[in-house]
C-alpha cells in the first residue's frame, strides 16, 4: 500500500516511467526506494519526470547542502559560547558592568551554549559573525550555481521537439472561423511562408 500511495509514476499504468519501475531493495519495505533514487542521474530525471521536478530536487538537495555548513558552523560556535565563563569568574568592579544582568546565575545548560550567555566585548562573539558571514557567502554561491545550472537546463528543455514547446494557445476564435478549413485560411494569409 505505502508504494502504491507514493510511487504514483509506477501505480497508474499511463504514468509508468523507467525511473519508477526500479526494483527496491529486497526487505527495505518502507525505505527500499531510497537507494534507487540516489542512484538516479540528473539526465534521467529529466527525461522521465521532467525539469519541474529536477528543480524541486536540486533545490532540496541545495537546502541539505545549506544545513550541513550550518551543522558545521554550530561545531565551533556552541563550544567557544559554552566556554564563555561564568558571572562568578569574571573580575569584579568594571568589567562586572558590561555583563547583562540576565548572564547572572544560568545555569541552564542551553542557555550557556547560546550567544546570549557572551558579554561585551567578548572574543567569543566573532565566532557568530564569522558564522553568518560563512552560511550568507555559500548560500550565495550555491544560489549563483543553481541558477546557472537552471538557465542551461531550460534552453535544453525549450529546444526538445516536443509538442508543448511549439503548440501555442487561441482564444476568443469567432464562431465563423471554427472549422479546420476557415482556420487554414484565416492563417496562411497571416503565415504563408511557413505554414505547409
């Protein structure tokens, strides 16, 4: 049932692909799909489910690639936050006024792996603007690449000799010229060099 529900291309009988034919993997039942899938190229995607869905594919797997920088970024930062020190070992007298009073007494665990449990004028602090600055630039970079990538693939796309790429649509054709004769006519005066 959980196939039939999620594999549609291979179910419906008019929607059958060479991609969702695949055979799964023998005693995965609910996850067997998923080596068939990642073995799947970027050129058979787009023969067989088309460019929409290559794009929504691309663009998720540019959010896993997005979250993982993020992963890494959390792997320094949460560590140099966690070692900020604690309200009780900091010096007293000036330095005591820069820290908000809100860093006072946490001893929730989250919270000093947060970089609201830095004060003032700590060092820790550019590791958050470093982060930013890391995720903001790759995230840029791969926007730049995708849409490369897309521009390519849609000239591709718009060059097949597919009918939906030279059909066009009319509308609003007067009763008198509803026949296939009175249309002939009507454009092979408009297009008499390129109609046959």
């Amino acid at each position: 049932a959980f196939k039939k529900i999620f594999n549609v291309r291979d179910s419906v009988e008019k929607l059958n692909c060479d991609l969702a034919a695949r055979e799964w993997r023998q005693g995965w039942d609910l996850l067997g799909w998923i080596p068939a899938v990642l073995q799947a190229t970027d050129d058979e995607i787009f023969e067989q489910v088309g460019l929409d869905g290559l794009c929504y594919l691309r663009t998720t797997a540019m959010g896993i690639k997005l979250s993982l920088v993020g992963c890494f970024v959390a792997a320094w930062s949460i560590p140099a936050y966690f070692s900020s020190p604690k309200v009780e070992e900091m010096l007293q007298g000036e330095a005591l006024l820069q820290i908000p009073r809100s860093n006072f007494n946490v001893t929730d665990i989250l919270d000093r792996m947060s970089m609201g449990h830095t004060y003032k004028g700590d060092p820790r602090m550019s590791s958050g603007v470093l982060a930013a600055y890391l995720v903001s630039f790759y995230g840029m970079w791969l926007l730049h690449k995708e849409y490369n990538w897309f521009i390519i693939q849609r000239h591709r796309y718009l060059r097949r000799k597919a009918p939906q790429n030279y059909a066009m649509y009319v509308h609003r054709i007067p009763s008198t010229l509803r026949s296939k004769t009175a249309l002939r006519e009507y454009f092979s005066v408009l297009f008499d060099d390129i109609l046959e």
